[in-house]
C-alpha cells in the first residue's frame, strides 16, 4: 500500500443509519468535517522494531497475520515470509522461489487457521500450506486466478479475478484442499474485468468476516455458507452507479472522476473503517457497529504525539501501520527522538510497526 506522510488524516463520517432493502445504509456525508482524538477509539498502542541483518532485509510489509505470539510478515518485494516474536526478533524466515513442491514464482497474499500458514502463489494458481515453523505441509492448484484469501476455521473464502468463462464468481468458498463448497457474486459484466489492487476485498474480526468485491458500496458477510448484504455505502449524489456502467471506464485516480468509491474496509472490535479518496486526500467513514452512530472529521494521533494515523492492515483485532525507517526519520523526528524503542534508528533499519488496539 502506499505510504502517506501526513500526520493528521482527514476523516469523513455519517451522521444517521437509513435502512434500504432490509440492509444498512450508511451515509457518508463526504462535504461535512470535524476533528477529534484518536483516543476515542484507540486504547493503546505498542511499537515493534524489526531485526535487521544482512540476511534479515525487509522491502516492505505486504501482508501481515498474528499467531499466538508471532507476527508473521509477506514480503512481496522480496518474494520472502518472515515470522518475528513480539520483541521483533527474527524466528524463521521463508524465500523458497521454484516451480517444485512447495516452492512458488510470487507471493500475493497469506492466511492462516490453526492449521498452518496459507500462501497463495498468483502466477502458478497455487495454494502452499505450510506448518506455524514454516516447514512444507501441503499445496493445490485452482483453475483461475485468486489474488486475495482468508481462512475461516477449516475453510477459505477466495477472491478470483476474471476467467473469462460464462460462469464467472467474484467469491468462492472451499475445504482446505481447495474443493468448492459454494460460490458467490456472479461478475457483474457490465463492470468488465476490473483488477484495480488498491482496494481490499476482505476484513475480519474474530468470528465475523465482512467481504465486499473490489470498489463495491455493498458489504457482505457470511451466515453458514450463504452470502448476506450487511451495509450499503451512501456517498449521496456522489455514490458511483455500479450497476449501470463500468468501472474500468474511469480513471479513479484522476481529480475528474465524478464519483467517490471505498478503497478499503478495515473490521476492529466495534467499529467499521472505510477509506475513500475525496479531492486528492485518503478520507474515511468510522461506524459504530453497536449503536448504528458513525462520527465525522479529522482525526489527530493524541496517543503519538506529532505522528500519523495511516491505517493498512487489521488482523486479530488489532489496525497496523508500518513506516518503512527513512521516512519515520525524514518526516517525524520527535517521534524517533522521544520513544526509547526507536533510539538510534538508522535509516537503513528495517520497517517500523505501529500496532493500535482498537476500544
């Protein structure tokens, strides 16, 4: 994802909870702002300086998943799985690059269950399963390209790019081998092969999944094994007609384009975060998921004082920022001066990790 330096972000909020067939509705109203403390709904936070050595050299955090007390990172720049303990000591480290069992040609995304660490190879349409120690347990092919997985319990939910064929589903669930067990949301073909990355298709909290496909303002969750529509995103007069015309017709990043879409959703505890690009800035919408309230305006980082909130990942309750140690260092000096874990950070140390735990 890419980095943004400023420290404050804009955030955009709804100010009331509509319903439309049966669904939520949450209005984002993109034109009215105010500011308020991250603390709202942050408790605390905790920082994780990475090890770093010749042989430990991280490109960027792709990815990230929690188990038990490891934090396991993807790598895409360098094609590498890095597990880490809490204090940021390297464990294990994975860069098994081949075409044989249990090698791979490029890491997309990971996963993980009690079963082991799910890696998903995009170019060979293959899912490798290895052990928590990251030792080769197993692997199966799909017959189209996945670019995104979670796994649920002893199951997997998967987003599928476009194969091009008359049957063509954004969502499938399948076994831990990989056998289909339902599938869900027929492309739209209308929308044409859309295959954007800058937005997220799923997000995950304990027990709860929400799924949506890529720029779409309708979320979804799972009862059992049926597909259920939980929220609609309202942008108002700016809310893009997807079932009209295609997305792939617009350059979503140019100042022109008269619509707003939601990037990425982002589930922790309570609270659902969505973030939309509005006249150039990353905006969000904060909904509370309990009272039906959602807040507007912008959030200032009380917790670090003089940082940034930039949101990429939320994995086991917990929003993860990383900042790779150049800019930290650039950009927010009082930072790397005031906090003792960050004492003589080099600018060639490895990505820093900004872990917040959400109320």
């Amino acid at each position: 994802m890419k980095q943004y330096l400023p420290f404050i972000i804009l955030i955009i909020f709804s100010c009331s909870t509509s319903h439309k067939k049966d669904v939520d509705t949450i209005m984002i109203d993109y034109a009215q702002t105010t500011t308020y403390p991250l603390s709202d709904f942050i408790a605390n936070y905790n920082i994780i300086r990475l090890e770093i050595s010749d042989s430990i050299l991280i490109g960027e955090i792709s990815d990230i998943e929690f188990y038990n007390d490891d934090i396991i990172l993807l790598d895409k720049k360098n094609n590498t799985i890095l597990l880490f303990n809490q204090q940021g000591k390297l464990i294990h480290q994975l860069a098994n690059s081949g075409r044989g069992a249990g090698e791979y040609i490029y890491l997309n995304d990971i996963a993980i269950n009690s079963q082991g660490i799910y890696l998903l190879d995009y170019s060979q349409q293959k899912v490798l399963i290895y052990d928590h120690d990251l030792k080769f347990k197993k692997e199966f092919y799909f017959p189209f390209y996945v670019s995104e997985l979670k796994c649920i319990d002893n199951q997997m939910i998967i987003y599928a790019e476009s194969n091009g064929k008359t049957e063509d589903y954004q969502f499938y669930l399948t076994d831990n081998c990989g056998k289909t067990l339902n599938r869900y949301l027929p492309r739209n073909k209308i929308l044409g092969n859309n295959t954007f990355i800058s937005s997220n298709v799923f997000t995950q909290n304990n027990d709860l999944l929400v799924f949506a496909p890529r720029y779409s303002n309708t979320l979804y969750t799972l009862h059992d094994t049926t597909a259920i529509p939980i929220y609609f995103l309202d942008f108002k007069d700016k809310t893009f007609p997807e079932e009209h015309t295609s997305i792939t017709k617009y350059n979503i990043n140019d100042n022109k384009f008269p619509y707003i879409v939601r990037r990425n959703i982002f589930l922790c505890n309570n609270y659902l975060l969505i973030d939309y690009i509005y006249q150039d800035e990353r905006h969000f919408c904060l909904h509370d998921m309990n009272t039906g309230e959602s807040r507007n305006g912008y959030i200032t980082n009380d917790l670090i004082h003089d940082f940034r909130f930039f949101p990429q990942f939320v994995k086991s309750d917990k929003i993860i920022d990383w900042i790779d140690a150049a800019s930290l260092i650039e950009y927010f000096p009082h930072v790397v001066q005031t906090i003792p874990v960050l004492n003589n950070l080099k600018e060639t140390d490895n990505p820093i990790l900004f872990i917040y735990n959400p109320k």
